[in-house]
C-alpha cells in the first residue's frame, strides 16, 4: 500500500516544484557571485577574498536559518532525555550538524571557489554537476530504502548529457590541472557527502536546526580561512551590498528546503534537480551578464527534464506497487 504523505515536502507534485524552485534560485548564484566580487573589490586572482566572501554569505544564512527554525519550534533549546528542540538524539546530532557544516559548506566551497577561479565556467559546471550523479548512486549504496534501477541510471545519463550538450562548441579545452579540476572533483565530492550526511542528521534533529547550524559553522569555518590567506573586502558598492544580500538570501531558502526534502524523500527523486542548476545558471548568465546565449541550451534542459521525469514517475510507480 502506498504510504500517505501529509507534509507539503512529502507530497510528490509540491516536492518536485520545491526542488525546481532551490535549482532557480540557485542557479542565480552563478552571475550574482560574478557580480558581486568585483563590487567588494576582490581581485580575479584573491582566493583569500573569495573565500571570506563566501563565508559571510553562508555564516550569515546559517544565523537567519537557525533562528527562524527556533522561533518555529516554539521552544527553547534543551538537552534533557527527550532533546527539547533539538530532537530525540541532540548531542549527536548537534555534531552531525558540525560535521555537515564542515564537509557541505567549507570544504565543499572552499575547493569550489579554488577551482572556479581556475577554469573556466562552463567547464566548472560539467564537474560541479557531477555531485548531483554521485549522490544519487552512493544513496543507492549506502541507505536501505534506495535501490539503482535502470531508470535512476536513465536519468542519471540523460542529465548528464544534458549538462554536456550546455557546453558543445565551447572551443578547445585547457590542460587538466589539479588546483582547477581536481579541486572541482574534490567539490562535487565533498557536496555528495553532505547531502548522504543530510538525511541521517536530519533524523536526529529537525532539518532547518540542522541546516542552521551547519551553514553557520561552515560559513565560520570560511571567514576563519580567509581571514588566514590574508583576504580582505573592500567597501562595497550599494549594488554590491544588494547582491550580497541575494546570495545571503539564496543559501537561506535554498537549503533550508532542499534540505527538508533530502530529509523525507527519495534521494535520487530530489537530487536529479541539480542537474538544472549549471543550465539555469548558463542561461541566467546570458540575460544578466550579456553572454551569447545558444540554442543548445534549450536542447540541454529537455535532456535533463527527461531524466527527472522519468527518475520521478518510475518513483511513484514503485510507491504505488508497494
């Protein structure tokens, strides 16, 4: 019998627009961050800036999360039997959420920015993309209620030649380097993890606790980074203070949901989404940037709706024939 859903994040039509809606969201990051690191005066080459920058963006999220997630518990953060706020594991999961803040948000940004600031962006977005297809695939290995079936593989190759296709007749491509790609690899890495840490912290502490706490720590973890590379921001721009604070706004709803839906869903069926991030993000570029925008575009987000679409719906025949 098909288990009945009753939360907005359980229920298959309203989960799969609030995942398209963190991809959008997201995807706007890619030609606001373009902006906003010239508008605070960071140099192309300041690795320590960007990293501070970043940091501030997450720490500041993860303080907006957390305290919006306390106020929604309506009650004080305890750590008696039961776990107050916190849930019925508080001790471990508050160092779960340490360690999702450590490997989701620092290690994850920080290897991301090096590598962005290495590659170029459309290569940046093939390899970044890879974290979506890892953790769909270590879900199936490592949780008991997820199983490969030739449908997730289906869609997991259909995405992935979507985000290949966004980059057809880029030109030629440069040497591998470890400081651009391998710092990438070890991103979409680091990100898979954290979305594997995701769904076992989140059952033992509410998700938006959790996301607070980790966005919050890792951001700190950022700031602490940059500051020790010797990054400095300048005096920003109004139009500069104003992106910060979409970016700042960004990471608050986007993980605050895609986390909850991590927490109550199938992987796979949630994670496919991300594969319309580097997409958006390219065709978001185009509009607010004046990059050329490609037919090919519009070639790639067919593939990779294919692929959620056929991940999603063998997903609720499945359900429907338990």
């Amino acid at each position: 019998m098909k288990k009945k859903r009753t939360s907005i994040f359980e229920r298959k039509t309203a989960a799969m627009l609030l995942a398209a809606s963190t991809s959008v969201v997201w995807a706007f990051a890619f030609p606001l961050i373009k902006l906003g690191i010239p508008a605070f005066g960071i140099a192309a080459d300041d690795t320590g800036a960007k990293t501070l920058f970043a940091g501030v963006r997450f720490f500041t999220a993860g303080v907006i999360v957390l305290a919006a997630s306390l106020l929604n518990e309506k009650r004080s953060v305890q750590l008696p039997e039961g776990g107050g706020a916190l849930g019925e594991k508080p001790l471990s999961g508050l160092l779960l959420a340490l360690l999702l803040g450590l490997v989701n948000t620092a290690l994850h940004y920080f290897c991301y920015y090096i590598g962005l600031s290495n590659l170029s962006g459309s290569r940046s977005a093939v390899i970044d993309s890879l974290s979506s297809f890892i953790l769909i695939l270590a879900a199936c290995a490592v949780f008991r209620d997820e199983s490969l079936t030739v449908s997730k593989a289906l869609g997991c190759v259909l995405g992935f030649c979507g985000i290949l296709l966004v980059n057809a007749g880029g030109g030629a491509s440069a040497p591998l380097s470890f400081t651009g790609d391998g710092m990438l690899v070890l991103s979409a890495v680091f990100s898979a993890a954290g979305g594997l840490l995701t769904r076992v912290v989140t059952r033992r502490i509410p998700a938006g606790i959790a996301t607070g706490i980790s966005l919050g720590f890792g951001g700190l973890l950022l700031m602490l980074s940059g500051v020790l590379m010797g990054g400095r921001l300048g005096t920003p721009t109004l139009s500069g203070a104003f992106i910060l604070c979409c970016l700042i706004g960004i990471s608050t709803y986007g993980f605050s949901v895609y986390n909850k839906l991590i927490s109550c869903n199938p992987v796979g069926e949630i994670a496919i989404f991300n594969s319309l991030i580097p997409i958006l993000g390219v065709t978001f570029s185009c509009l607010l940037l004046g990059e050329p925008l490609r037919l090919n575009y519009a070639a790639a987000g067919l593939l990779v709706a294919a692929g959620i679409f056929i991940i999603n719906y063998s997903g609720s025949r499945e359900a429907c024939h338990e």
